[in-house]
C-alpha cells in the first residue's frame, strides 16, 4: 500500500511539474513582452498548482463545486495568450447550466489541451473552444491524429512531438476530469484536426463565484 501511494504520489508530482514548467514558459514570455500583470497571473497559478500538489500529499480531494461554464470560459479565455499566427473562434452560449467542476483542474484541463493544440498545428492555424450544456469542447485545424495511435494518447509518457514533448499532458486531462465526476473524449480524423470533448455532471446549486 505504501509503494503504491508514493507511485500516486510520483505521478501526481510529475503531472504537476509538467504544467508548471508550461506555466514557467508563459512567465518568461510575458516578462519579455513586458506584460507584468499576465507574468503575475501565471506566478499566482504556479503557486496555485503546488499547493494542489501538497494537499494531494495529505490525502485530500479537490473540492468540486457548482460552476458557470459560460462565465468560466470567457475568464479563461480572457486571459489566454495563444501564438500570434493562431485565430481563436469562441462558440459560448451567453448563459449554460452550472457544471460540478474544480476551476484550478478545469484550467488545467483546458490549457493542456490548448497547447498540445497549438503544437499540432506549428502554432499556425484556427482554434475553436465550444460550449453545450454538459460539455466543453476543444478543437484545432491540425493534421489530427493517426487512428493507430487514438488508443495511446492517453497514456502517461506517449508522445506524438518525439523529443519535445512529455507525453502527461492528455494524462493529466484525463485524471484531472476523473478527479471531477467527468471524463474526456477524442474525435480525429487524418487531415481534418482533432476534437476534444470535457463531459461533466451538471450542478443542482448556484455556481460558486469565480
């Protein structure tokens, strides 16, 4: 049983230093654009991410909790800073019903997917995040995926960029929306992009403020 807790514990460790390096990246980038408040923003998720990381250590869950989708992504997507060559098209309903999520695991969920979008696509193409009731939906203009290897992007270190990538961002997605009471599904076709989909369990109560 111990063995099998630090190897969690491992794989939670590795799925956060992941995305905080991704975080890391943005620091840099920002400071050399000299956009301080978009530098200070990806610090606090830093911090933010480790403090997951600690609590995850002591054997608590994350708090889900009712959350407004329509108002959630247009934060997020506020506040997105995408390469200068990708167009974003933004399909949100003006109001959805709430969602049983986490915001810190729905944005990660969504950054990760966001970047491996735009890594399918050199950073040059269109991408389009989608809102329904129940789901969230990522999708990008890249070559897609080989239907040989739809079956493995899921699991922990396969990678389809070879050295450049890690391979635990799609773990990370699908552990993350596991975490939440959801899950995650892919439609790809050669030549024709790639399609993520966040399923969640809809909320009863008022979404909690953002």
């Amino acid at each position: 049983m111990k063995t099998s807790k630090l190897e969690a514990i491992g794989s939670a460790a590795a799925g956060i230093a992941h995305d905080i390096n991704n975080h890391l990246t943005l620091i840099v980038n920002h400071l050399e654009a000299e956009d301080l408040r978009s530098a200070q923003q990806a610090a606090r998720r830093c911090a933010d991410l480790t403090a997951s990381l600690l609590s995850y250590c002591k054997g608590e869950t994350a708090q889900t909790g009712p959350v407004d989708p329509a108002a959630f992504l247009r934060h997020f997507t506020g506040e997105l800073r995408l390469p200068e060559d990708v167009a974003l098209v933004l399909e949100i309903p003006a109001s959805l019903p709430a969602i049983t999520a986490e915001p810190l695991g729905l944005m990660r969920a969504l950054s990760n997917l966001i970047s491996n979008a735009c890594a399918a696509m050199s950073g040059s193409g269109t991408l389009w995040i989608a809102a329904s009731p129940g789901t969230i939906e990522v999708r990008d203009s890249g070559p897609g995926i080989p239907a040989d290897r739809l079956k493995q992007i899921f699991e922990p270190f396969f990678s389809t960029k070879g050295a450049q990538g890690t391979g635990l961002g799609l773990p990370i997605v699908r552990e993350t929306m596991r975490g939440q009471g959801g899950s995650v599904t892919v439609h790809s076709e050669p030549g024709c992009g790639a399609r993520f989909t966040l399923h969640f369990r809809t909320a009863a109560s008022q979404p909690m403020a953002l």
